[in-house]
C-alpha cells in the first residue's frame, strides 16, 4: 500500500521542508513508485536530489530508525505482491 501522502517533486525546496526525523520515503517518476528507502528523511532527500534520477517524493515520519525501517520493509513486500 503506498503511502497516503500526495507526491511532490524532488527540488531543494522540498528537501528543506523535509522533516529532520526518522521515516520511510517513497521516491517515483511520473505517479508511480521507484523505490522505497528509510532513514533521516531530510538527509536521504539531499542524497537523492544530489545523486539520483527521481523527481517525485513523499515521506511519513516514524519514531526512531528500527522504526522507519521496519515501515520501509513492510512497504517493500506489500508492493512486490
């Protein structure tokens, strides 16, 4: 299931409305989804606009890093069902 949030595009100013939190990030072109990651939102979104090739994003926080990162592997497996 993906996440509930509208997606935004990937541009400096959405990294700097970014949260500094743990989360799960979904990245995608187009409306549909690329890839799932988790980590410090702001800084996976920095990353990604540097080195990546997406130009989509939208994100939910989560209390801690296990946290996001359990959100981000039951993401993973929900979308390759």
């Amino acid at each position: 299931m993906p996440l509930r949030k509208a997606w935004s595009d990937l541009t400096r100013a959405t990294v700097a409305s970014a949260p500094d939190r743990y989360g799960v990030i979904e990245f995608g072109t187009g409306g549909e989804i690329e890839t799932v990651e988790a980590g410090m939102i702001r800084d996976v979104l920095k990353e990604t606009l540097t080195y990546g090739d997406h130009e989509q994003v939208r994100w939910e926080t989560a209390q801690h890093r296990d946290h996001a990162e359990r959100l981000a592997r039951e993401h993973r497996d929900r979308l390759s069902s």
